[in-house]
C-alpha cells in the first residue's frame, strides 16, 4: 500500500510511551470521539478511549507500531509492541479515514470531543461531555 509523505505545513507529531512508534498529522479537519465500547474499555484498561478521524492522506507513520489486534472482522488495532500503547484503529470499511489515539498526540489538548459512543456503556461516575453529539451505540 502506498502511503501518502507530503503533507501540508500545519503539523502535529505523536506516537507510544517508549518512543518507538511516531507519527506525523495534520488535524486541521480533525473529529474527535470518545468511544465507551467495551472493546475500547478493555483494550486501554480505561473508562473510555479517545480517537480522533481525519482523512487517509493527512496521517503518515515515521516509525510503525510492529503490534496488531483484531476483537472482531471489522477492525484491526495497532499498538507498539514495546510499550502496549495502543495508537491506531484501522477499519475495514473505513479505508479512507484514519483513526488515531488523541492521547498518543504530543499535545493532545489541542483537540475538543464532538461526539460520544457506545454510551450504552458509559461508567455511571462518569459524566456526559458538555456539548458533544451523544450516541447510544455507533454513529450509524
Ligand atoms: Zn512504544
Ligand atoms: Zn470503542
């Protein structure tokens, strides 16, 4: 697969806890979700995850995370290998997004939530996100 090099002058960079995994991206036109499914959950040992979704061609690895993980066919999870964070979902029916981890960001707090998922699952402690799109399942 060929991955898009040449991306505009606005960038941000992020990657895993050791360092291993790096990434550069352009979050002009970022949406960013929290996802509360159980997958997420315990996958990250977290309340929630937190991913951002910009197009393909913004997102360019500088060193790929080595570790996969699927839970179901419709996705594979990219983590590193070293470190176990997790950094990237990949969907099969999503080829022309990438979604990432906004926690892998170098400065994740750039970015605000616009949307909530999954909230079926939502822990009863924690509280709606002011302002953001609820959703009992998927965006569907
Ligand atoms: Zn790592
Ligand atoms: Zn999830």
């Amino acid at each position: 697969m060929i991955e898009e090099t040449s991306l505009p002058p606005i960038q941000e960079f992020g990657g895993c806890r050791c360092g291993a995994a790096r990434y550069e991206v352009d979050v002009t036109e970022a949406h960013t979700l929290a996802c509360h499914c159980r997958d997420c959950q315990t996958h990250l040992g977290s309340p929630f995850s937190v991913f951002f979704i910009v197009p393909k061609n913004k997102f360019r690895w500088i060193s790929k995370p080595k570790g996969a993980v699927s839970f179901s066919d419709t996705a594979v999870r990219q983590f590193c290998k070293s470190c176990g964070t997790y950094l990237k979902w990949v969907g099969t029916n999503s080829k022309n997004d990438a979604e990432v981890n906004v926690m892998t960001l170098d400065n994740p707090s750039i970015l605000t939530i616009n949307e909530e998922i999954f909230t079926r699952t939502r822990m009863p402690w924690v509280q709606p996100i002011e302002g953001a799109i609820q959703h009992f399942a998927g965006r569907h």
